[in-house]
C-alpha cells in the first residue's frame, strides 16, 4: 500500500507536496503524509520556502471554514431520500426467498435506522457542520416522504376495494 502512495507522490510537483505535508494534511491519511514527506527529502524540499507559519495556519483556517460551510449536493439528498427503500426491498426480497435471512426481514427497518445513526455520528465527529445539519433534515424529510406515500397508498387502496 505504501508502495502506491510512495508513486503517487513521486509523481506531484514540489507545491503539492508541501501542500500535502502542511496545509491539507488533515485531508490525507498517515501513509500518504508519510510518502509525501520522504519525496520531499529525498528532493530536499523546504516547505519554509513555499509559505510561512502564518501563510499555513491562515488556509487552514479557511479550508476549515470551508468544511462548515459546505453544503450536500443533490446527487447526495437523493440518496439519502432513496437509498432505504432500495434497501429496505432488498432485505425484504432476501428474506422472504431464503429462509436463513428470514430473522433480518424482520429487522429490516431497524436496521436502517441504525446505518442511518452510524451515517449521521461519523458525520458529527467532522468539520462538517453544514452537511451534517442538512443529512439530519433531509433523513427527516425520507420518512416524511415515506409516511405520505405508504398513507396515499393505503387510502388509494381503501377507496378500490370499497367499490
């Protein structure tokens, strides 16, 4: 693995290096930070000479304001909105076609809800708050969704089988 990540950062330019190991670092996992600063001595690289502690700390300071401000694109609401039922039918359709998966059938919306916590906390222990705030609301808005569709089912229902 480090092997890929020793390539990849061979193959940045000097800026991008120094970015890696100083003002994105929070964006790239340990391995890579690791391979980056070693291409950086072996070129013998000093990031003093691209920014200053201010120039570093001032950018960190935006792309953290960024991440609070960023807001979930619509690709993503969809998912959000659509992703349980595609779900929720696959459990359902499994469980009723193989008899060991029957117990999960029963869980099924159980567990969803839990996915759905688990979504929602690793996003609470990020900077970003904005899309965690929006992921909250439009997870609210699905069952929302979901009540209003099952009760128009029910009442369409209710009115072809009185006739």
């Amino acid at each position: 693995m480090s092997k890929d990540f020793s390539q990849a950062m061979a193959e940045r330019t000097d800026k991008q290096l120094v970015d890696i190991v100083t003002i994105k670092r929070d964006e790239y996992q340990l391995e890579a930070i690791l391979s980056a600063e070693s291409e950086i001595e072996k070129r013998k690289l000093n990031p003093s000479n691209f920014y200053t502690e201010t120039q570093i700390e001032e950018t960190k300071l935006t792309l953290a304001t960024q991440h609070q401000t960023q807001k979930l694109a619509w690709q993503h609401k969809a998912l959000i909105v659509a992703l349980p039922v595609v779900v929720g039918v696959g459990v359902w359709y499994l469980s009723s076609h193989i008899s060991e998966l029957k117990i999960i059938g029963r869980f099924g919306f159980a567990l969803i809800l839990i996915a759905q916590y688990i979504v929602y906390r690793l996003l609470k222990n990020t900077d970003y708050v904005q899309i965690t705030t929006e992921y909250k609301h439009w997870v609210a808005y699905s069952y929302y969704i979901y009540a209003i569709v099952i009760g128009l089912g029910g009442i369409i229902i209710f009115f072809c089988l009185s006739k």
